[in-house]
C-alpha cells in the first residue's frame, strides 16, 4: 500500500532551498570584500522582484482567499520596486548608498505588509508565527541601513550578513521541523 501525499508536501524542501540562500548570503557578506555590499544590493532587488512576482499572481489566483488583497499590494511593492531597483543599478552609475537606502525603504515596506497580513488579514486561517519572525527580520535588515548611515564605524556588511544568517537558520530550523510531513503524518493519510 502507498501512502498518498499531499500537493504541498515537498513545499518544506523550498523553503528550506530559502532558508540556505540566506545562510550563503549572510556568510558572503560576513567574509566578502569590498564587492559584496553591492552584491547584497542586486539580490535584495532580485529577491523583492521574484518574492513580489509570486505574491501578485498568488494573491490574483486566489481573488477570494484571505490576505489576497494584502498580496497583491505586498506583490505590487516588491516587483515594481525590486524591477525599478534592478534597472537603476544595471544601467545608470547608482552610488550604493543610494542603491542601499532604496532597497532598505522597499525590504521595510514589504516587511511592514508582511507583518499586517499575519495580524490582521488572514482571515480565519490559524496564525502562523513564522511569517511574522521572518517580517520582523526583514524589517530589522532595513533599519540596519538606516542605523548605519547615523553611525560611522558601524559594519552593515558584518551586521547585515549577521541578521541574514539568523534569518536564513531560522528558515530553514521552520521548514524541516514544522513544514516537513512527518512519516507517522503521510500514513495515516492512507
């Protein structure tokens, strides 16, 4: 007999490819050089504009679902913005202060949404406190930049790959502990 699974149950293993993404980054940016702050830069912008893609079509195929209009929002925020980033870095001589400083306001933006989805629009679905360490984090990333334009000898490259590596672990801590199927879980599913 074979145990039938779920639709969703290899979701655990792309989080969990997410959560590794961050611990990769966070250590480039811990040990990288001069380069690597605006590397953050491009990815910050790359992962806005894929993250903010997912939720707009998310939050268009699920029109009725709870949350669905904080997505598209949320999506709006983060693909528009992440794109606008993306093509200013590409093809103009954007100073990566500036290039920072945007991508701070777009990563507290979508993180604040974030946060107001978990709160506030899921609708009757359980809550869920992973989504919102994850928000907060991301909102933390941001303030860093700010915190770092007031203060001079503060490494936002060292801090930044810090909190990315935190974010990632707990990521990936979330996606084998919580979102795996455990196997006692896919046979009684049987």
């Amino acid at each position: 007999m074979t145990a039938k699974v779920s639709a969703n149950s290899n979701t655990w293993i792309w989080t969990l490819l997410r959560g590794i993404v961050a611990i990769g980054l966070g250590i480039f940016l811990i040990a990288g050089g001069n380069t690597a702050t605006m590397t953050f830069a491009y990815v910050v912008a790359a992962y806005l504009t894929l993250a903010g893609g997912m939720q707009v079509f998310s939050g268009l195929l699920n029109r009725r679902a709870p949350g669905s209009a904080t997505d598209r929002i949320r999506g709006l925020v983060g693909l528009v913005g992440g794109v606008a980033l993306l093509l200013l870095l590409a093809f103009t001589t954007l100073e990566l202060a500036t290039a920072l400083l945007i991508a701070a306001v777009l990563v507290i933006a979508f993180g604040l949404l974030g946060i107001f989805e978990s709160f506030f629009d899921r609708g009757r679905a359980y809550f869920r406190w992973m989504p919102v360490i994850v928000n907060v984090l991301l909102v933390a990333l941001g303030a860093l930049v700010f915190y770092s334009r007031s203060q001079p000898n503060f490494s936002l490259q060292l801090w930044g790959g810090v909190l990315l590596a935190i974010l990632g672990t707990a990521i990936v801590v979330y996606a084998y502990f919580v979102q795996k199927p455990s196997p006692q879980l896919v046979t009684d599913n049987v």
